[in-house]
C-alpha cells in the first residue's frame, strides 16, 4: 500500500518551491515562465488535495496525534494544525480567483488577489510538510 502521507508530505514540499520559483520568476518579469510555474503548482496541490482526501476516506476519518510526542509538540502541533486548516480553506477559492484574473489578463484583480493568496498558499504548504513532520517523523 501507498504512503500516502508521505507523499501528501512530498506534494507540500513540491508546491513550496514551485510557489517560490514563481514569485522569483515574476519579480523578474519572466511571464511566461511565471504563468506555466504557477499552473504546475496549482496542479501540485489539486493533486495534493486528491490524495489527502482519499487517504482520509480509506483511513475513516482524522489522524490520532501520537500520544508518545512530548507535550510541548503536542501544543506545537495543534496551534499550527488550527491556522493551517483555516487558512488551508481560501486556498482553492483564491487560487482559483487569482488564476482567473491572470489568464483574463487582469493585472489588477490578479495582483490584487496574488498579495493575499501567495503567503496564505505557502504558509499552508509549509505547515504541511511541518505537520508530517510532527505526526510521522518526530519522536
């Protein structure tokens, strides 16, 4: 059977960098570059979110926090799992939305939309991996 934590992990991770090569990549005025980058990470993630979804329905639900952890990751982990599946909430909505206006070529609204969407998108990756890192890895 497939790790599909780590490999939901592993999509986190793929998205982080392809969010950050894009935002290099528009700052350098590579458009085209840029729109393709952004389009593969938002695909990453599409795949991220297919995978955690089936993952959760094989398993029957939520993940236990191991009770072996030390109690001050225990504390760790909840405050980042409470922002992150918050945040994790507007990513599609406001990737969609921004990836809208980009293709609309409404520079604006995209920009607009980008501000906001970029740092939660990435926050949300990051904490990601950081959370299967904390469930998985750590002991």
């Amino acid at each position: 059977m497939m790790d599909l934590p780590a490999i939901n992990a592993s999509l986190n991770a793929l998205a982080t960098v392809l969010l950050i090569v894009g935002f290099v990549l528009i700052k350098c005025k590579r458009e085209t570059a840029h729109k393709w980058t952004m389009i593969c990470c938002f695909a990453v993630s599409t795949l991220f979110l297919v995978c955690y979804l089936i993952y959760h329905y094989q398993k029957g639900g939520g993940t236990k926090f191991p009770e072996s952890h030390p109690l001050w990751l225990r504390y760790t982990y909840f405050t980042i799992l409470i922002s992150h599946i918050i945040l994790a909430m507007y990513v599609p909505v406001g990737a969609l939305i921004t990836i809208y206006h980009g293709f609309k070529d409404q520079r604006p609204q995209h920009l607009k939309w980008a501000k906001r969407t970029f740092p939660i998108w990435l926050y949300v990756s990051v904490t990601g991996v950081a959370i299967y890192w904390m469930l998985y890895q750590m002991s």
